[in-house]
C-alpha cells in the first residue's frame, strides 16, 4: 500500500508539473464534474429487470416519484454545453490567431469525439446479432441497444454546435432561451404538434453553450452575473413544476406523458441556467483544490478519457446484470423492480462492482479515444493539455 501511494504521488506530481501554467484546471474539473454525474445518474435511475427469460427497462421514478429531486443532483449536461461552449469559442479564437483553416479546426475538435462511438458501435453490432441468432427475445435486445445508443444523442448535437461554433459563438443566450418559450407555449398552450419540440433539441443546448462562449469572453469576471444566473434560473425552476405542469424530475421517466429532457422543455433550459450559474460561482474553490496535485491528476485522468467513461458506461452496468443472471434472476438492486428503499440500498452496493466494469471497459477500449500516437522514449511520456504540449514521467495525459 506504501508503494502504491508513493507511486500515485510520483504520477501526481508528475502530471501537476507538467501543466502549463496559465492552463484553467477548473473548466477540467467542471467537465469530469459533467461526465461523472451523468454516468452515477444513469446507474442510479435506470434499471434492468429479468421477467420470464426477457430484460427490460425501468426506473425507480417510475415507481418513487419523490425521488425526483435525486434528479437534480445528476443531471449535469448544461454543464457539459456551458464548457464545451467555452473550450470551442476559445480554441476557435485562437486558431483563427494562428491562422489554421475552419475545416483543419473542426476535424480536430470533432476527431476525439468520434472515433470511441465507432468501436461502440461495431461492437454492439456483433453483439446485438450474436443475441438474435443465439434466440434472445427481440424486445430484450431492443431494450439493452437502446440503452447504449440513447445517451449519444447529446454527442450528436454537440457536435453540431461545436461545428457551428464561428455563428453562435456570440449569439446572446436570450435569443434561444426565447426560442424554447416559444415552442413549449405553442405544444403545451396553443396544442401544437408534437414534433415541434424536437426544435428545443438545438435551442434548449444552445443556452448553456452560448452561456460558455460568454464566459470565454469574459462575461462572467463578476460574480454578480452568475449569481442573477443561479437565482433566476432557481426561481423559474421552482415556478414552472409547482405552477407550470412541467414534471420534476429532470430526466426522462419511462411512462411519462411529458419529458424534460427528450426533448428540452423551459422547465429544463430554466434548470441549466441555474448549474451554469452555479458552475461559474463555484471557480475560485475549484481553482484553489485543483492547486492540489492529487486533486488535479484525477481531474486530469478523468478528461483523459471522457468520452470513453461516458460512451461505455452503459454498457459496464449491462454486462454486471447479465453475468448476474448467472447466480440468479432475482439479485437486489440489480434485477428486482426498483419500487423500494431496499432497492435503493441494493443498487448503491452495486456501484463499485458497475465501476469494476467500466474499468475494464477503458482498459480495453482508452486507445480509440487517443487516437494514433507517435512512439516516444522510455520512461517519458507526452502531455498535451489544451495546445500545449511537454513530456514528463508519467502517463499521457489528453485534454480536449
């Protein structure tokens, strides 16, 4: 164990001097904030249960509404827009400084992104095939396929964003939040068609996204307007599920008429303006841990692999309620209906076994999210952080 933390502190310590100096560590501890809130939400509020053979899906708030609340703990995508907003209007600023071409800035800035989901889905191809010849119920297949493509949705539009950085960049937030008003009085007050929701896909992100392009400007120097963020953006919140019929969870909810996510409603736009405010308040904290090199070499081997962590998650908690079935289709907290306190006690002792998974899971996949590396000497290894790149005894550390 001595060996182990004195290694750890070698690696830290390693990763911490190898960071330039100007490099903002909090915009990678929001983003891993991000990524792991996403990935403890879906194993905490998605569950698989075993019937007769077939697997499906549910969700403890389905069956414990008052446990809604739980939601808005983990549901940290404005956060993911507000710093992809602000990493793509920065890094599209200064390529526009060193002179590097639109298309040469987007393939590098959507590179990273795509290359893990085509080994996701190559894979989950084979699998899905495999179970079909090998007699697995159509809906049980349906049901595990839809759970690994469904949180890609969000790739896809942030991608679109991304690659539509140099016209929204300094779009006013106002203008989509508006946009999002618009549409939900029109489904939900005028009976519109239920089709025009799917326009929020793109408003409802383009909030937190213009949110960060802001922030790159220097918008938020003060902190009174992240403050008037978080307050309004808590206020209209609260308006809109006890006075506006919106639901109060801020995921989907299997059964549910009305989603808050899929797509966008106001009710979650309001919900992403007050983490944003709240993310922006939470800097100078944030920057003072990660002065801490323990702290930030966490930091930084969670951004290393993100997309990874996020793509394969899923498929982590999947394989752990498979294999389970092969010690019984009644496990607590993993194959039972999640319509208890029980249950919620069973599936927290499950968390580490999920994250056993997912480690394997990385092991096995980190390599397509690095992409090609050129050989190095032994014993040092290539930091790139941001544009800036040094070596250093330690592991290779990557920040979009």
């Amino acid at each position: 164990m001595r060996k182990l933390r004195a290694r750890w502190s070698a690696l830290a310590t390693g990763i911490d001097a190898a960071t330039p100096a100007g490099r903002d560590r909090t915009v990678d501890a929001l983003r891993a904030f991000a990524i792991l809130g996403v990935v403890l939400g879906h194993w905490l509020v998605t569950a698989l249960t075993a019937t007769d053979g077939r697997l499906s899906t549910t969700s403890p708030l389905a069956h414990m509404p008052w446990l809604a609340p739980v939601s808005w703990l983990f549901q940290t995508l404005a956060v993911f827009f507000l710093v992809g907003g602000h990493v793509a209007a920065r890094g599209y600023a200064a390529a526009r400084e060193r002179q590097v071409s639109y298309g040469t800035w987007v393939r590098q800035r959507l590179g990273r992104l795509f290359r893990p989901v085509a080994a996701v889905l190559v894979l989950w191809a084979v699998v899905a095939g495999g179970m079909l010849v090998g007699g697995a119920e159509l809906d049980t297949v349906r049901a595990l396929v839809k759970l690994v493509l469904s949180p890609m949705w969000f790739l896809l539009v942030f991608a679109a964003l991304t690659a539509a950085t140099p016209l929204v960049a300094r779009l006013n937030p106002l203008w989509p939040l508006a946009v999002v008003a618009g549409v939900d009085v029109w489904r939900f007050g005028l009976g519109g068609p239920e089709w025009i929701g799917w326009v929020n896909v793109a408003a409802g992100w383009l909030v937190p996204f213009t949110l960060g392009a802001a922030w790159s400007r220097g918008a938020f120097a003060r902190r009174r307007p992240a403050l008037l963020l978080l307050g309004a953006g808590t206020l209209a919140t609260v308006a809109l599920v006890l006075w506006g019929g919106y639901p109060a969870s801020m995921v989907g909810v299997p059964g549910a008429t009305v989603s808050n996510l899929n797509p966008p409603t106001l009710a979650a736009a309001a919900f992403g303006l007050a983490q944003c405010g709240l993310a922006l308040l939470v800097r100078e904290p944030l920057a003072r841990a990660m002065r801490r090199p323990s702290a930030w070499a966490k930091v930084a081997l969670v951004n290393l692999s993100a997309m990874t962590v996020f793509l394969w998650h899923q498929t982590a908690m999947m394989a752990v309620t498979a294999l389970g079935l092969l010690l019984s289709a009644d496990l607590p907290g993993l194959h039972t209906v999640p319509d208890s306190v029980d249950w919620i006690a069973a599936r927290l002792l499950w968390l580490p076994v999920f994250a056993a998974a997912l480690t394997v899971c990385w092991a096995a996949f980190r390599t397509y999210e690095r992409g090609s590396r050129r050989p190095r000497r032994e014993g040092t290894a290539r930091i790139v952080v941001g544009s800036h790149r040094t070596t250093a005894p330690s592991e290779e550390i990557t920040h979009a």
